[in-house]
C-alpha cells in the first residue's frame, strides 16, 4: 500500500467522526479556528495511531500449556488498513524474551498461538502486541499484559499476604482549583496495585476549620464542591481502607480559567466556562475544541470580555460511541482547562448477532453445536472460545472496554465490564468518575499550534513480509550485469527434499530484491547465486528479510503488575491444579504399567496426510477440507485442466464451463480463492497449466483465511511438483551453492479438536482440556452470514463459558458472552 493510499483510507477515518464547526449565541468560528482544524485534520489523516486489543481463549495457564490468542487493529475507530503485520513478544518475569512472532494482518485482526514452557520462572508470562507503525508514537499505545501462570500447588506452599499501601488522589475538574471558582473536586482511592478502596474524609482549612465532607461512591471514587479561596491550602484528612492518611490538595492558583461538563440527557454534554476577574487580556477571548480519536467534532470562539461565566451544550447526537476530550484555549491558543468524557451513543458502537446453541449437551464428551447468525451482510471478523466455567474469566478487559475506556486512559480501570452494564443514570454518573480522575493522552498542543508534525522514524510496513532482501559489497557495475538473482528454497519443517522451490528475482540497482508475492511461514533455507556471475555470490554478503523487526534484548516487566497477579481474581487457580495433578497421576500410572502386557497400536499416515505434511504450511496446513493426490492418481493425467479434473468433485464447488477460455467458480454465493503453490492467482493462470506438472490440489470451504488476497468464498490450493520430484543434480547443486536460514511469518497452529463421533486411537485417552474450543478466525460476508461451530465436551466439565468477540468493517464491535451449566 502506498502512502496516499494510507492517506485515502486514514481519511475515510476522520470524515466519518468529523461534525461541522458550531456557531451558537455568543460563540462564533474564526479563522484561527480553521487553522487548528487545518492542522488536527492533517493529524488525523497522516499521523493516526493504531489501536490494538488481543482476546486470549482463557484468563490463566499452567506451564506447557498453549496460549491461544487472536488481535483486532484499529485505526481511529475503523479496522487498520496501515499495517500489515503484527508482532508479538512474550517474555518471563525477569524480562528474557521468550519468542519474538510476527502474523499477517488480514481484515483488520491476526491470531497465533504461544506455548509456556514447562521450566517457565515466575508466575506470569507478559505479552506485548504492536505493529511498526506504532513504534512511531508513545509506547502506551501497545498491547502489554501480564498473564498468571500457575503452577503445581503443594501442602507446603505458604502464600504470603502483601501489605496494603493505601493511596488517595485528588483531581479538580478542569485542571486546576481557581481562587473564586466553585470547583467539582474528584477523588480516587485504591492500594499500590490499583485495587479500589473505600474512604471517608474531611476538607480542612489552613485554620483547621472544617469546609467539607466526602465519601466514595463507586470503586473508591466520588466528589464534592469546593469553593477556593486565595492563598489559601486545604487538606484532607480521611480514611482510606484501614489507614489514616492526611493530604494537601493541588495548590490554589490566584487567577485562571476553568471548564466544567455535565451530561444532558443522552444527546448532550452541558459545558460551563468561567474566568477570574483578574485574567489577562489574552484569556477574556477563547477557544473551545472537542475532539475524538484526534479528530475535531465541535470548534468555538468564546468571548467572556463582558462576562466571567458562559454556558452551552455540545450535541453529539451524530458522534460515535468514544471518549471526548474537551480543551479551553486562550487567545493564542494556549491550553487553559481540559476535561474528558463519555458519548455514550452505544447502538451504533456494538453490532449483536444471532448466537445460541443448536445443540447442546454437558456430559462427558458430548457433542454441542453452536450457530452465529448475523443480521447483516457486512463484512466482519470475529473469534470465539469455549472454557471450562470454573476457570472464571478474565475481568480486566474486552474488546468493547477496551477500544471504548481503558485503550485511552491511563492508570487500571477496575472491573470496566460493569460500566456497559446498563445504561442508567446511577452508572453514567460512575463512568463521569472514571473520566475524571484517570489521565488520558494529551495532545502537544503546543507543537500542535505551531503546526509541528511528529517525525516518522518507523514507515508503516504497508506490504506482508515477502522474500526480499539487499546485497552489500557489490559495486553498482557488479550489479548492473549479475543478473537475476537465482534462489532455491525449501521449509526447514519438510524433508530434506520437500517443498523445494525455485525464484529468479531482479536486483534493482541499489541492491534491493523482492518478490511480493513470496510468503512463507516459519523458517526457510535459502540457496542463492547470481544467474550471469555465479563466482560474485562468494564475494558479496545478502540480508534477507530486511523488513522484518529483529527481537528486542529485553523487555522489562512491571513489578507492580507482576505482584497484582498473586492477590487478584483466582477462581481458575484450583481448576488447573486439579487438573495438573491429574496429569501426573495418570502419567505415574503409565510407569507402573507393565509395558509387556499392553499391545501398542499405532495408525500408519494416510497418502493423503503424508502429502499434506509435504506440501502445505501455515494455515493451509490440516483443517477440514477436500485433498487429491494427483501423483498416485492414474486419471489426472487424462484432465485437459485441473476445473475439468475436479468438476463434481467436491460437494459444492460450482465449476462452470471448465474448458472454455473464461470458465468460473462459485461456493456457497461467493468466489473461492486460487493458490498456486499457496500464492494467489489469478483463474487463468491454472487452466493453463498441465496437470502432470500438479502433485496436489486440496480445497478448503468457506470461509477460509489462510493465504493472502481473500478467501471469503473458499479456496482451492494447487501444488506443483517440487522437492523429491525434481532432480537428484538439481539437489545436489543446491547444497555447494551459499545459504542462509532465514525466518518468515510465525507457524500458525490449528487448534486440536477430538471427533468423539468416530474411532480413533486417541478416545481411550483421558480428555483434560480447559479450553474446549477456539477459532480465531470467523469472516462474514454478504454471502456467508451464518456458521454452525462443532465441539465435544471433555471428560470433567459441567458448565462452560462463550465468549465471542470481534469487529466488523464499520468499526461496531462484537462481544456475546453465555454461561452454560
């Protein structure tokens, strides 16, 4: 993708949140206001960050099992188009990196899977998620959590309680107490951790005289008015938790401008502007700007030349669902007060399909069967996992918390879940509380005013990581007549042979080459030299995959999050205990067996598995779908074309006219996906290829997201000959020619589902799972609005948790949680 086309689609972005400019009773628009506009529209549309959320498919593990993980890109409030690629690092509690992965980006979200390791230290596992482009902006923007990891529990394990360290903060509205202001003051209480405390408390003067009271209401937080004087300092003398704690308040400024909000029914937020007597000049002519995901929603002159106070209201009825961020300038356009808030407008921020069971059943290994059903052809990307219900579930976030509050606050926002939990006043007024008393991400407004634009050090990696690389050492001479670039690669995964795959790619004269259509996952080795000077590739050095980020030295943990993880929710930590013990039970039990006595069965690969190992990677790899084995089947090599050979093949597959020049697909309404050799092509490019030059072809049924370029409509994978097929002098000059291990997207693993509904060696084996199902990928489309999901309970759970999750193409967000027992 280009950077107008980052443009294109970042402005896209800011016409959909962008509100025409007010004019209302004493306000007016001037043309300083259009400037600032001028420049936030520029932000918005060049420099808009993304935003990055993960759903795990449970809330903790125990060493060796698999984290399985899916993440949802936002730019502003739409799925990213900016990148395409998504890294993720996991590292233990000392900061040691434990894997460095990257995953394509596909429809605005990506999934992957990581395995504890059975010698993990600590208790936790953190994980970190972002993309280059963010790499350009402040790190609060990544993904980071910490993950609990438990660990066998003995009769001697002693827990150690922590002291609680109670803290209180105090925050006025609009920044600042003003002398002669009446002012809302906020407070919040909580431990070292963030964990809300109660607290009562008493304002005194420096006198000792008592001004006022105050107590929590909700989570430790709560208000109460004061009306400053000059020169005068207030303390607070309260009880936090069980501690006694004294503190002075923020010093009170003798002069000053301050801004206060309050909700007007659903559609509006009331704001009151008021000044001190004895402002300068400069602060009796204002500027006030609302804006959302950096973009301007509501842009005002306001004169208070004549008056101290003015009043008005912003209508966001057209805004979507967001926090707001609300600043009074000066004249000059230096910030004065500033204020955040809530705009609830939930019904056109959350989209809610059909999703409930067709069959259900909790006993031991019993099928169940679930159908989603969206009400709508639009395009969305959703992920599902199925628990065990004791494990409990993860109460620090979800994808509506966090791209709605807790992705732009700072600080721990305690159980967010509840503030989307009805829409009364009561929690309104709670959530106001969260917004006045955590920080949020200010905005430079001095660069912002002077119209200075954040440097880009990180280009946003607009194309997938692709074979490339550039040669160094070489004289431009050299270059210009080395030729093509001759690579031979295979999959260090194959055999020695397999897989084995050829590339003639062009140096461009600064030494660069690429082929953009060259994917791979996990590692590949590479043997290279050049097509018209075989002898140069001795002489000169060649990096491949330039465009891959390198894993970090270290990552370093926060104690504090790290310590939270001992004394927060448990319910899992017993759960997985039983379940460790069970698995050394059985494994001691296996000792003892008398080996002799036992007659060991093993089931011989089927060709068609043996082929599929061969041939397919990454998510092309296993899953439910058709294969042909076009090596051992005698009557391939009678089809004029591999349409005509798979015509009636697969059920489904509408191949129409497979012999004429412009033949067509359809599945299922929509258009599957040609791969060649898992790159995707276009129709005519098979129908012209022998089938003799095939090996094996698999489709897959919609909706499928395995490869790049789409997959909505399915997909039909075709691979050629390669590996032991070609040539044993072919092979053997691969291995005297220069060659290098070089590292591609990160193995995307298929999560394992046992079929209780037919025979296999593993239904005498002991069913423990925790996690009974997960799918990271579910695509709807015009033509693909339902899907029925089929899973087997295990053998000890009685109750389970759903939960769904997702995005879809207008950025309305998807989360159906169901408690089964």
């Amino acid at each position: 993708m280009s950077l107008s086309e980052i443009q294109a689609d970042m402005q896209k972005i800011g016409k959909k949140i962008f509100v025409t400019l007010l004019t209302v009773g004493a306000f007016s628009v001037g043309k300083a206001q259009m400037r600032i506009d001028s420049v936030l529209n520029n932000y918005s549309t060049n420099f808009q960050p993304e935003r990055l959320y993960f759903q795990l498919d449970k809330p903790a593990y125990t060493p060796g099992d698999t984290i399985w993980f899916k993440g949802y890109i936002l730019a502003g409030i739409n799925p990213s188009n900016i990148s395409k690629n998504l890294y993720v690092d996991f590292s233990d509690v000392k900061g040691n990196v434990l894997a460095h992965q990257v995953y394509p980006i596909i429809v605005g979200g990506s999934g992957g899977q990581f395995t504890v390791p059975d010698s993990i230290a600590g208790n936790a596992v953190h994980m970190r998620g972002y993309t280059v482009w963010m790499k350009n902006f402040d790190t609060s923007y990544f993904f980071n959590k910490d993950i609990r990891i438990v660990k066998r529990a003995t009769k001697n394990t002693v827990k150690s309680v922590p002291t609680i360290k109670p803290v209180i903060n105090f925050f006025p509205e609009g920044g600042n107490l003003i002398a002669g202001i009446n002012t809302s003051v906020a407070f919040k209480a909580n431990d070292q951790y963030g964990v809300p405390l109660k607290v009562t408390g008493t304002i005194f003067d420096s006198k000792n005289q008592k001004i006022t009271e105050f107590k929590s209401v909700h989570d430790g937080m709560g208000q109460f008015n004061l009306f400053p004087n000059e020169n005068e300092t207030y303390t607070a003398k309260c009880k936090v938790g069980d501690a006694e704690i004294t503190q002075t308040l923020p010093k009170v400024q003798s002069s000053g401008v301050t801004l206060q909000l309050k909700a007007i029914g659903n559609d509006k937020e009331a704001f009151q502007i008021s000044r001190t007597a004895n402002v300068p000049e400069e602060q009796k002519q204002l500027h006030i700007l609302a804006t959302i995901q950096q973009q301007p929603v509501y842009l005002a002159n306001i004169s208070l030349q004549e008056k101290q106070v003015l009043g008005g209201s912003i209508d966001f009825t057209n805004f979507p669902a967001s926090i707001m961020q609300v600043t009074v300038f000066d004249k000059n356009w230096q910030p004065l007060s500033e204020r955040i808030c809530f705009v609830p407008n939930m019904k056109d921020a959350v989209l809610e399909p059909e999703f409930g069971f067709l069959k259900l059943g909790l006993g031991k290994r019993a099928n169940n069967e679930l159908v989603l059903r969206m009400p709508q052809g639009n395009v969305s990307n959703m992920s599902v996992a199925v628990t065990d219900a004791s494990l409990g579930k993860d109460s620090s976030d979800n994808i509506l918390t966090h791209f709605l509050i807790t992705g732009d606050l700072h600080g721990m926002v305690y159980h967010p879940e509840y503030y989307f939990s009805d829409t009364t006043k009561e929690v309104r007024n709670n959530l106001d509380l969260v917004m006045l008393t955590h920080g949020w991400r200010r905005y430079d407004w001095d660069k912002i005013t002077k119209a200075q634009y954040p440097t880009i050090q990180f280009p946003a990696d607009t194309s997938y990581i692709t074979l490339s690389g550039k040669i160094f050492g070489a004289t431009p001479d050299q270059l210009r007549t080395a030729g093509d670039l001759l690579i031979l690669s295979k999959p260090t995964a194959k055999g020695d042979n397999a897989g084995m795959q050829t590339y003639m790619l062009p140096i461009k004269p600064d030494g660069t080459f690429n082929d953009p259509k060259a994917l791979f996952f996990d590692s590949m080795s590479v043997s290279y030299q050049f097509a018209q000077k075989r002898n140069l590739s001795d002489r000169v050095s060649i990096r491949f995959m330039n465009n891959r980020l390198v894993s970090p030295l270290k990552i370093n943990p926060d104690p504090l999050s790290l310590e939270y993880l001992k004394v927060s929710d448990t319910t899992g930590n017993a759960l997985l205990n039983f379940l460790m013990a069970e698995e050394e039970r059985l494994e001691a039990l296996k000792k003892t067996t008398n080996l002799e006595a036992v007659a060991v069965k093993t089931r011989a690969k089927s060709p068609l598995q043996v082929m599929d190992e061969k041939y397919t990677s990454g998510m092309f790899s296993g899953g439910s779908g058709t294969s042909f084995d076009l090596v051992n089947d005698m009557t391939a090599a009678s089809s004029m074309n591999i349409l005509q050979y798979l015509q009636g093949r697969v059920a489904g597959l509408q191949i129409n006219n497979p012999m004429s020049p412009s033949p067509s697909l359809q599945w299922r309404g929509g258009t599957p996906q040609v791969y060649l050799n898992e790159m995707p092509v276009d129709i005519q490019t098979i129908i012209n290829m022998p089938v003799t030059d095939m090996a094996y072809v698999k489709t897959m049924p919609p909706p499928f997201m395995g490869g790049f370029g789409g997959g909505s409509g399915g997909a039909i994978a075709i691979y050629t000959k390669k590996g032991d097929e070609r040539s044993a002098n072919d092979v053997n000059t691969s291995k005297s020619l220069p060659h290098q291990l070089i590292a591609g997207y990160s193995p995307m693993k298929q999560f394992y589902v046992p079929n209780y509904d037919r025979i296999d060696e593993n239904q005498d084996k002991p069913d423990l799972r925790s996690t009974l199902y997960w799918v990271p990928t579910i695509l709807t489309d015009a033509n693909n609005r339902e899907f029925h999901l089929s899973f087997f309970n295990n053998d000890i759970t009685k109750s389970f948790r759903v939960i769904l999750e997702g995005v879809d193409a207008d950025g309305r967000f998807i989360h159906v949680e169901k408690l089964v027992e």
